[in-house]
C-alpha cells in the first residue's frame, strides 16, 4: 500500500496547510488539497473519504468534483459520517458557496454519490476493508483503518486524546503504520486542549495505548508553528516517528 500525502503544486513542500493523503492514487482520504493536486491524479480518484466538516479537510472537494466531472453515470463516491454529509448540503453545495449538485444530478449526469458512514462498521472498496471510528474532536470526525489485506494503515484524524481507534486498531495484526494529528506545540497545550486535537506530549502518551511498535508519522502540523512542532516531536526520540511531507510517497 503507498500513501501520499498530497500538497499542492504552489505550496512549500514541507508545511501541512491542509489534509489530503491519496492510497495508491486510486482512493483520497480528506480533500483539503485535492482538488489543487495534479489534475491527472485527480482523475484517477474514484473514492474520496472524508473524516469531518472543518474546512482544512473539505476546503477543495467542490473543485475537485468541478475538475473530474463528466458526462456520463460514473462520478466519484464520497464517504462520509452523516453529520458531515448534512455539513456538504446545507453550507457548501447550496446554490450559493457552490451549486446545489445533487440537484444537477437529478436533471442531468451525476456529479457525485454520497455514501453515509457508521462508527465501527466496515466496508469494501476495491481491494480495501475500511473501518471507521469515531474520534474525540469539536464535531463528528471518523479515523479510517484501511486494510488491503497485505498491510493495514490507521489515519487518524483531528482528535484529542481518544480510546476507541487504539482498541481497534490493536486487534489488526497486519497493521504497519499510523498518521496521527501533531497540531500544536507543547506550550500551546491550553489551545489544544480548547480545540481538540494533540501537541507532541500529548501524542506521545496515544502511542502508548498501542501494544507494539509501528511506523508511525506526525501530520497536521499548524503551519505557523512548524519548525517548533518538528523540534519537540524529534525530542521525543522514538525511532518509529517520522514526521509527514507533502509529497512524499510512503509504502507499507
């Protein structure tokens, strides 16, 4: 399995101003750089999974759909909780932010599928078992395990500390790697704790709900703080910690 996580053309290769990781260029977690990513990648996305609503997460799906579109019956599924997908139609596809597609889709070709997620109840798409679970954040926002059999991947999403993923992902001896939210530095913990999501402390102390050592890479680095960020994860000294650039492809 490769993952990549997806920056734009325009943007500085290292800094995570927006979440996209494409698997095996064929299925798209989060659309927060899609849609800017090279257009012929885009057009081999079938499957986009969205963790949650917030814009950094969503923010180009609209231009993506826009880029892929054609004529005809097959358009890209998107996959998501309910609340998120209640979030698309009330807000972004409205026939003002963006059209209204769904009502495209009823007068003419569709633009796009939506798929509801459930916590916890798994799912085929092409070769790929994917389970989501619920994590701890400021609206509904799913972690995806993928599994294609060979090897299993865990990213999780916005979160703060959280039981559930762990228990899961636990149980999959096939796991092999773990993309986890780094979103603040460790002096910012009151601002983290506010929104919801993890400082490199904090990371360190999920980790250790995991039963054994897996390649594990930090993500969702608040741009503004990044080079902080990096300093306090490599103090960490865990040799399965990486840290996640835009660009690079990861094989499992």
């Amino acid at each position: 399995m490769k993952i990549t996580f997806a920056g734009s053309q325009n943007q500085e290769s290292k800094r995570h101003y927006a979440a996209t990781y494409l698997i095996d260029e064929i299925l798209a977690v989060d659309a927060g750089t899609l849609g800017l990513i090279n257009l012929d990648t885009q057009k081999q996305i079938r499957h986009v999974l969205l963790s949650h609503a917030h814009a950094d997460h969503i923010a180009t799906l609209p231009i993506f759909l826009d880029n892929v579109y054609q004529s005809c019956e097959q358009c890209p599924q998107v996959h998501a909780h309910p609340d998120v997908l209640t979030a698309l139609r009330t807000h972004v596809f409205n026939g003002c932010l963006w059209p209204d597609i769904e009502k495209i889709a009823r007068e003419e070709s569709p633009v796009v599928q939506f798929h509801e997620l459930q916590d916890q109840q798994t799912f085929k798409i092409e070769q790929y078992e994917i389970t989501p679970v619920l994590l701890n954040h400021g609206v509904k926002t799913l972690g995806f395990l993928i599994d294609d059999g060979i090897s299993a991947l865990a990213i999780v999403s916005d979160t703060s500390p959280t039981e559930s993923i762990w228990n899961v992902v636990s149980k999959v001896e096939r796991l092999k790697a773990v993309i986890l939210e780094a979103s603040f530095p460790n002096s910012m913990d009151w601002l983290a704790n506010k929104s919801m999501h993890l400082t490199p402390a904090m990371l360190k102390l999920e980790l250790k709900k995991l039963p054994r050592n897996v390649t594990v890479i930090a993500t969702h680095l608040k741009p503004a703080y990044h080079d902080e960020i990096v300093e306090e994860l490599r103090q960490l000294h865990d040799p399965f910690l990486s840290i996640g650039e835009p660009g690079q492809v990861y094989e499992f």
